[in-house]
C-alpha cells in the first residue's frame, strides 16, 4: 500500500482536487442562441463560478422558470426588493437611472436601420425590430424576495424575466467569469 501511495499518491490527489473543483466551483457552459448578442454569441463556451455572489449587472448562468431543464444565460437586472422600470429605453432601479454600455452597439443599430442587418439570419427576428418603437418594452416591476430579474442583452428577442418570470435564488447556478472559446475572444467578466 505504500507503494502504491508513493506511486499514485500525488496523481490521486490531483485528480480529487480537479473533480471538487469542477463539480463545486467552476464549471463550463456553452451559449445556445442570441438572446445575449453582441455580448455573447451562439456557441460561445463560458466557465461559471458557482460561489459567486450575485449583484446587479454580472451575467448568470440560470434555470428557466417556466422550463427547469432549460439553462438560460442572462444579465441580473433587479435585486431582491428593488423596483425595476423600463422606460424609453432608459433603465431606472429604485429611483436611480442606470446605464447600460453593453447594450450601445444594438440600440445604434436599432436607430439607425432597426437591427435589419444584424438579425438577416431570421426573419422572424426582423419583423419583431421593425414592429419595435424601442430597443426594450416599458414594463415596471418589483422584485420579490429571494428572487432576481434577469434580462438578455439581445432585448427585442430574448426570452428573459419579462416572459418567464423572475429567477429564484435556488435556481441561479453561477456567475460567468470568463469566455475562453473561441480562442481569439477569451475574455474576462
């Protein structure tokens, strides 16, 4: 057995320490879809930190209420308790407007030709930004306890809060901390 220990020993170890890692901490997820675009594109492979603390901005990694087999990626917008308003494109959270710079490439292609360009692999897509009088649809909501409001950066097309409801705690599984494929992208959150 000491042998063995001395052989296998440090490997063995190594090896726990990858799979606690891995099955505890971090974890890698792939994008599935443009509800995230331009910030994430289809296809696009993240690693997710399991431990993070959630706050207002940061992308999650959640389960869908509305279908819990779904895992959805999207940008935590509303806090437990805060009151979220949406308003002519202009954000407010408890009173307080926010920017919102990840979102400036779209709402100038908005203005300038309604996304036409950027959405011609989808008809559908085109036809919803043409019917569109803003970037995101007024709505003003209150976030229950224990849940988040979460919305995709791709606002004419994303499936996010404003259809599926709000995201309890339980259901957020991490927080993106980087995008390593593809390799000419990798990028830090």
């Amino acid at each position: 057995m000491k042998k063995f220990l001395s052989d296998w020993g440090l490997f063995i170890v190594i090896i726990l320490l990858f799979l606690v890692i891995r099955f505890f901490i971090f974890t890698p997820v792939q994008v599935s879809g443009h509800s995230m675009d331009p910030t994430l594109a289809d296809g696009q492979r993240l690693i997710v930190n399991k431990l993070a603390n959630i706050e207002r901005f940061e992308i999650v990694t959640t389960k869908e209420p509305d279908d819990q087999d779904t895992t959805a990626v999207k940008r935590v917008i509303g806090l437990p308790g805060d009151t979220v308003k949406m308003s002519n494109d202009v954000l407010t959270v408890n009173g307080k407007i926010y920017k919102e710079p990840y979102l400036d490439q779209f709402k100038q292609a908005f203005a300038k030709e309604k996304l036409q360009t950027e959405y011609s692999y989808s008809t559908l897509f085109q036809e919803r930004a043409n019917a569109a009088t803003t970037f995101t649809s007024d709505f003003e909501v209150t976030v229950p306890k224990d849940s988040y409001f979460v919305l995709g950066d791709n606002r004419l097309v994303s499936k996010d809060s404003r259809i599926f409801g709000f995201v309890s705690k339980a259901d957020i599984q991490g927080e993106v901390v980087v995008r390593y494929w593809p390799i000419k992208k990798i990028k830090l959150f």
